[in-house]
C-alpha cells in the first residue's frame, strides 16, 4: 500500500469531535447486532458510518475487497450509555 492508494475522506465527522450523529449511531447498532463488534462513538463509529454509506452509494464494485480496520477505542463507547 503505498500513500497513493490511501484516500481521506472528511464527508463523515459530522459537528465535531465526540459528537454523534444519527448514522454513527446506526452503524454502531448495524456492526454490533450483526458481527459482534463493538465500535467506539469517536473514531471507528464515524469511520463504518462513512463505509455503510460508501457502499449505498455503489462507490464499490461487487468484485472489491474493502478492509476496514478496528482500531480501538472501544472503552469511548461506555461514555455515551444514554444513546444507546
């Protein structure tokens, strides 16, 4: 992998730092009922909102491979009991 082939994409941070929206909510929810993985409000939440919505908009064939990795942050999720 070379920096090429790494894109950013900010479309996805919402109002800010630690500030949930409604589709990191979702995905939260999504991942965790369907793979039994829990993903942190902060980080990994925005980051499978932004994938989720990547692929409803076909920005992946059907033949692509996409990796997304879990980077931690887990304990950030006890923080925002009450929207869960």
């Amino acid at each position: 992998v070379t920096s090429e082939d790494v894109k950013l994409l900010y479309d996805y941070v919402g109002k800010g730092h630690g500030m949930l929206t409604e589709e990191v909510i979702d995905a939260i929810k999504f991942v965790a009922e369907t793979e039994g993985i829990l993903l942190d409000p902060v980080y990994t939440g925005k980051a499978m909102a932004g994938l989720i919505d990547l692929v409803k908009q076909g920005r992946f064939g059907k033949r692509e491979n996409v990796v997304f990795i879990h980077t931690g942050g887990l304990p950030a999720i006890f923080a925002y009991k009450n929207e869960f």
